[in-house]
C-alpha cells in the first residue's frame, strides 16, 4: 500500500485541512463484500451500522456494481432542465410502493426535509389564498432528529445541535413524543404541519404509538394542515415495510426518504399527495444534483433487487430472530433496560452512559461495528441481506462484552480506597 494511503497519514492530513466536525475511530476502511467491511490491513469487520442506514444491500453488490457501470458509461449528469431516462421510472416505483402521488428528488435526507418543510407553508400559503384560517407554524417531538441544514436543525429537539446556530427557523414547538394530551394541546389553526417519525432514530429507536400517530393525523385533517413523516432512516424497508408509517395504517401529506435508497450513492427524495403538491410551481424549489441518472439508475436497482429477492421477507425474519435474541440478553444482563425496535432498526438501551460507551467501543475492537444513540442506547442499523449467523456472531460478542464490563464495575464498586473504612 502506498504510504500516503495509511491511516497515520491521513489522520494527520484531514486535522489540517478538514473542518472538525467528527469525531472519527481510527480505522482506516479500504473495501467492502458483504455485510463485511475491510480495513487497510485485511482486517474484517461485521458491519452492523451499513453507514449509518445506507447500504441497504450490503457492499459489491452485483445489481447496484452492475447499474453504477452501466449508467457510467452512458450519463452522468444533466440538468434538471431537460429529461433523462430514469427520473419518471424512478418516481413510479416509489409512488407504488408508498401510496402517496408525487416526487422530487435531491441529495440528502435534510435536504429532503426542508423541502418538506417548505412545501407544508407553502401549502397552508394557498389555503389562507382561498379564505382558510391556517397558520406557519410546526410541532415537532422531542428528541427528534430532522437533519443539520437551517430549517432541520430547527425541528430538531437535542439542544447541542440547534444552540451553536441561533436564531434557527421560527415558528417550532416540541410536543412530548407519545403524550397525546400534550399534541392536543398544542395544536392550533396556527399549525401548518405536524413533524413526526414513524420510528425515532437518533432519539433512541423508538416507535410512534399508534395513538399518536393517529391523533396526529385527525388533528391534520381538522385544519388542513399537514403530516410530515420522515422515513429517513426508517424507510425503504429497514423496518419490515417500505415505510414504517405503513405498520400504522396511516398515510402521512409527506414523506421524506434518503440513505438507504441508492445504497450509498448521495440521494434523498420528498413524496407528497397531489393536494400538498398543487403548492410548488416551477421555480419555487429546486436542487442542482438532484434525481441525476446515475443515482436515479441505482436506485432503481436496488427497488427492484428488493422486490425480487424478497428482501422485506429477510428483513422481517432476520430482524425478527434479531430482536428475540436481543431480548434474551436482556434477561440475561440487569444492565440491559429495554429492547426497541423494528425489523431492522433495533435498539438496546443500557443503563449508563459509561456502559453504552465502553460496549460500543468492545464490539468495536472485536470487528463488530454498532454505533451509540440518545447516550445510552446501542444502534444496530445493518444491510437488509444480514442473516442469521451473523447475528449470532454479534449475540455472543456482546453477550461476553457486558459480562466483563459488568463484573469489572462490580468488581471495582466493592473495593475500599486505601486509607478508608467500609461501613455495614
């Protein structure tokens, strides 16, 4: 390997020339096959986190290799003022497979969001147009999580992401996530859009109630306002459905999707009915890279390798033995206080920080990889064709890591510092 490829020299350049905005662990990933990712020096790591929600189908997959080549070849870019060949067969599979009428496509998941966002004022623009009492404001739950951009950040709850940039958007308040009462109380006419994820991510994976869920949508339909559902991390299937909205029953005004829908290629997309998209005309929004024929092409492949290899039915059934087995350790570890999740977005919550931090960081240094959420909680957000001993190989992992870590803090909270007396 070349020298200027090794991890010391790289860390060593991006401190300098790279904005601090990560804290990265020091491996240095060169390749990828499977659910496995490979470091610079051969090293195999089970890949449980997929890049947080993204590669959907693993690494090397033949259809997406197959559709980056081919699409290569051809044509990258045009502007969106012209037409390619993908965008329309691209829009159709999504509206197939969500229920709602219309797309538009751009890069990101926040991106996708504050295109939501705008499309919910401009939507209750037109209705105070035709003599309807409505307002601009949002509710948005606590310990949401929407994404960085401005209009993001502010309908996000953690205050350590919305602080650094104040004044963020106006117009926002937080509603106790599952608190139907609280929901009620807060809405008013002067609400254009009711922010919500089917299952919060960032904010320890954990699920809408269907109350909740359902109240958000009556209150909606009393006013005209809109239901904003952010399938970010929770959608195109990492739950068991394409959507999780879709476990309720409820069909959201809009919906935003992004990291999993072209398995690591940059792309996100916002879904709405025809009644919220009758608020966007030409010129009112737009993105520059957005739904390009590469990543149109690529997601087009990974929708229909989905439909073909049946890899929802995985997901349910790895997902599944997933959490069974999750629940087993559970009953087996004191520290381990709740499992959440579904299908594939699964979460363990522990009971301290410390212990979620030292857990994550051992599964780590035994080529496992898994993230920690909401401070206490382990992620697992793997590829969708995850399967079964794989999970067992994790399982037991984790099993040994907080048997150690839990008898080495008791071990510790029983001992005496020199000088002192213990008293019974």
């Amino acid at each position: 390997m070349k020298e200027d490829m090794k991890l010391g020299s790289i860390q060593a350049a991006e401190k300098k020339l790279l904005l601090s905005t990560y804290e990265r662990t020091p491996v240095l990933f060169v390749e990828g096959h499977g659910v496995h990712l490979r470091d610079e020096q051969g090293n195999d790591y089970l890949d449980l986190l997929s890049g947080i929600g993204v590669s959907a189908l693993g690494y090397g997959h033949s259809a997406v290799e197959a559709a980056i080549a081919t699409q290569s070849k051809r044509l990258l870019h045009t502007s969106n003022l012209f037409f390619h060949e993908h965008t329309a067969e691209l829009a159709l599979r999504l509206t197939e497979i969500s229920g709602l009428d219309r797309v538009f496509f751009c890069n990101s998941g926040t991106e996708a969001w504050e295109a939501a966002l705008k499309l919910a004022r401009a939507h209750a623009g037109i209705l105070r147009a035709e003599g309807k009492n409505i307002g601009t404001d949002f509710l948005a739950m606590e310990h949401s999580f929407h994404g960085r951009t401005m209009g993001s950040v502010a309908t996000t709850h953690k205050e350590k992401y919305r602080e650094p940039f104040a004044p963020v958007m106006p117009g926002v308040s937080f509603v106790r996530f599952n608190d139907v009462a609280d929901l009620r109380a807060k809405f008013s006419a002067g609400v254009c859009g009711i922010c919500i994820e089917a299952v919060q991510g960032e904010g320890g994976i954990h699920p809408v109630s269907p109350e909740f869920f359902a109240a958000a949508r009556e209150l909606c339909d009393s006013t005209g306002a809109l239901l904003l559902a952010d399938e970010i991390q929770s959608g195109m299937g990492r739950t068991g459905e394409w959507f999780a909205y879709q476990h309720y029953g409820i069909l959201p005004d809009i919906t935003t999707l992004a990291k999993p829908i072209a398995n690591g290629l940059p792309m996100g997309a916002m879904l709405c009915t025809e009644t919220a998209a009758r608020a966007f005309s030409p010129g009112m929004h737009g993105t520059t890279f957005g739904g390009g024929p590469l990543a149109c092409a690529v997601a087009i492949a990974v929708i229909d390798t989905m439909k073909q290899d049946n890899i929802l039915g995985n997901i349910c059934n790895v997902g599944g033995y997933f959490k069974q087995q999750l629940e087993g350790l559970r009953k087996r570890h004191d520290c381990v206080t709740d499992v959440r999740g579904m299908g594939l977005m699964l979460g363990v919550e522990l009971d301290s920080t410390d212990l979620a931090t030292k857990a994550a960081a051992e599964m780590m240094a035994q080529h496992i990889i898994i993230n920690r959420t909401s401070d206490t909680v382990l992620r697992f957000l793997p590829p969708y064709v995850l399967e079964r001993k794989h999970v067992d190989i994790a399982i037991a992992a984790l099993d040994g890591i907080l048997t150690s870590l839990t008898s080495t803090s008791a071990a510790l909270a029983g001992q005496t510092p020199a000088g002192e007396h213990s008293h019974g």
